[in-house]
C-alpha cells in the first residue's frame, strides 16, 4: 500500500479543522533518487521516500505525524486497538472525523472516504465520565465508500480528490457496521466497525506494514548488534542479550571484562542518544526489507546531525531502499532540511498564518519555486510566518529573566 494524498477534518487545532498531506513527487521528477515508481509502466507517479514537518514548539508537527500513523492504519484497513494507539489525539479529535484518501496497492489506485466516530470526545475540557474504561475501541467506522480509478490518474488528478472521484468507480460502501451495501463482491457482512472495507484489498500487500511512531521518548531496546550499537557510541566493546537467561551482556572500553546485566539495567547503562539511536536503525532495517512507514518524532533528538544524515540517507538511496520504503519525521532544526534535494517533500508547519492562530501545514514547493534557496535559511527567515518564534514574544523571555534576576518577580 502506498498512501498519495490524504485530509483528515475534525482535527480542532489545524485551520479549518482540516489536515491535509500530499506523499507523492507533485513537482516535475528528474532524478528518481529518493522516489519510487508505482503503477504501470505508463505511470509517471512517484512516492516520495522522505518527507519532513518542520517547524518550532507547538505548531502541529506532533497531531500531524499521530494523525498519518492513524491514517496509514486506517487505509490498511484495521484500527481495532485504537484506544491504545491514538489515545494521545483525544484532545483533538471532534465526535466525528471524516477521512479521505487516495492510494495505490497492487497498481491500482483507489479512494477511500471514511466517517468515524470518536467515542470519547472531551467535553468542556475533561474527558467523558465513561472514559475509555468500557473496554471499547476509541474510534469506529461509521460510514465508508471505496472508489477505484479506471485507470492510471496524473499528477493532477492526485491533488485533487473530486477529480479523482470522477473518473472512478464505486467498489464498496457501507453505511454503518449494521447496514452495509455490498458493491459488487459479498462479504462486508464480517467487518466489525473497527475494520475497513479496504481491507480484502490491502491485506496481501507487505508494503501496507506500518512500523508507527517513534517518540522523543521511546523507552524500547530492540535485540541489536553491537555494530549498530558503536555507531551511536563508540566505547562499546560488546553488547548482546541472552533471551533464554533473560540476561544481558554489556562491555564498555574501559571494563576488565564483561558485564552481565538483566536487559532493563543494561538499558538504563546506555545514553539516550544510543537507546533511541539503535531503536531507529531497528524499525528503519524492518521497513526497509518490506517498504511501508516509519514515522519519526523529532529525529534530532539526542542525535548529531551526522548520525540523522545517515538515517535520511538510508530511505533515499535505492540500494537501501529498495521495495520505496518511507521516512517521515519531524524536526525543529532547519538545517535537517539542507539535507533533501526536493521541495515538494517538505512542509513547513506554522501556527501564526490564520487570525486564530491554528496551525497550518504549508508545502514549501507552493511557496517558493527558487531552487538555489537553502531550506534552512528560508525556514529561518520566517519566510512562512510563523517558522520562527515572534519577536514580542521572545522578548517578553527576556524580560521576564531579568526581572527575576533583580528581583522584581513576574515581569508581563
């Protein structure tokens, strides 16, 4: 499954409640490094294998990559567990969600347009007194129509999906998990309100894997090698795990000899940068073998710039990549951007365009057709309001420091 163009409305914080993404090459493709071919041989639509959000604290990176896990999720056709895996997007999401999408499985292009219910939408503030503790699932498919094009769209078809919708036909709908319209094969009558009518045509394509997202947080240690594990820190002499004794073996430079830990305090022996190095390299090697999705939360983090290259450069090259597996992250450093050669592939989340401040994803190839710019220096400039802190507000920090340093307490 390759996902292309996807809208998500009843996300409170985006401007009119609305996300929108584009995951193919919509700019003119010269070079093919960093994208990968689907469709037939006529087809001149590419994905995209990297793609970034960038932008400073608070202006959506976070909702955004949450909402494309739940999105891939969704187009591969299964969602039950959701509680559990988007839990963290109650405080956005309205009672009702409406998804559409348009992807490619097997070289075919499909439409997929959902309605959702969000079963535990926050009320003035605070969450229902139900919770999520009567055991159901978090959100539930509502309504559902799935359209296949009749053949292979362009590009401009893509950006758009009324025109996609045009030249297509209806495959299968369903009005809710109760009364559902079989179009033309029988068999919706099995699906449960957590499951997609995608899914019969999905569930065969290992490209639909979908390794989730990787946090600033993330407190897993993968089974690695002790290679994997010197490329993060080079004081690493030795590290392996018995499963069968649940131990852990650990060898730094400067030790006599080994140490044999259980796996969590050899962990814990580990810098954050090494824990959260090695998570990445063991979901990217994953991916990399089937294709699919790997979504990073401020890759940056705890990493020099060197070693996120080297993670970047993994999903472009088509040595490394080669079944177009996709990296998208998230990044505060305008410098990361320097590393991507395309436009289209890079979006510049601000929370300062609208009156009401909500947040906003902006294509940087929309805005600016100068190839010879540096990314970097467009995302600092402000060129986009709202890339960079405001001025007022930095200087209200200010202000605020050096009254408590004279001591004249809050400083507005």
């Amino acid at each position: 499954m390759n996902l292309l163009r996807f809208s998500v409305e009843g996300v409170s914080i985006f401007e009119n409640g609305t996300l929108t993404l584009d995951l193919y090459a919509s700019d003119k493709v010269v070079k093919e490094e960093g994208l990968t071919h689907i469709g037939n041989a006529k087809s001149r639509i590419y994905t995209q294998n990297v793609i970034a959000l960038a932008g400073i604290n608070a202006s959506g990176k976070t909702t955004s990559l949450r909402i494309i896990d739940l999105v891939t999720d969704i187009v591969n056709g299964d969602i039950s567990g959701s509680s559990f895996r988007y839990g963290a997007l109650l405080p956005v999401l309205q009672p009702n969600i409406t998804v559409k999408a348009i992807f490619e499985a097997s070289g075919v292009f499909y439409l997929l347009e959902s309605h959702l219910t969000n079963r535990y939408p926050l009320k003035g503030g605070e969450m229902f007194e139900t919770g999520m503790h009567d055991g159901r699932n978090m959100l539930a498919f509502a309504s559902e129509a799935l359209w296949e094009h009749r053949g292979t769209p362009t590009k401009m078809v893509l950006a758009s999906f009324e025109a996609f919708q045009k030249d297509a036909e209806l495959l299968r709908s369903r009005k809710s998990s109760e009364s559902i319209e079989d179009l033309p094969e029988q068999g919706n009558q099995y699906l449960t309100d957590t499951i997609s009518v995608t899914l019969p045509y999905v569930r065969n394509n290992v490209k639909g894997v979908n390794f989730g997202m990787i946090s600033p947080v993330s407190q897993i240690m993968p089974d690695t090698v002790t290679s994997v594990l010197r490329t993060f820190d080079d004081s690493i002499v030795d590290y392996s795990l018995d499963h069968e004794e649940n131990k852990a073996h650990l060898q730094f430079r400067d030790d006599d000899s080994e140490r044999v830990l259980s796996p969590a305090m050899a962990f814990n022996m580990l810098s954050t940068g090494t824990k959260r190095g090695a998570l990445m390299i063991d979901f990217a090697t994953k991916v990399l073998q089937t294709g699919g999705y790997l979504v990073v939360d401020e890759i940056e983090n705890s990493l020099n710039k060197q070693l996120v290259e080297v993670v970047i450069q993994l999903f472009l090259s088509s040595k490394t990549n080669p079944y177009g597996a996709t990296l998208i992250f998230s990044t505060h450093y305008p410098e990361i951007l320097d590393i991507l050669t395309r436009k289209d592939n890079i979006y510049f989340m601000t929370r300062g365009r609208s009156v009401d401040a909500r947040a906003e994803a902006v294509k940087y190839s929309t805005i600016d057709k100068r190839i010879e710019n540096k990314r970097s220096e467009v995302f600092e400039s402000n060129f986009v309001k709202g890339t960079a802190p405001k001025y007022a507000d930095v200087q209200a920090l200010r202000r605020y420091i050096i009254g408590q340093l004279e001591g004249d307490g809050d400083v507005h």
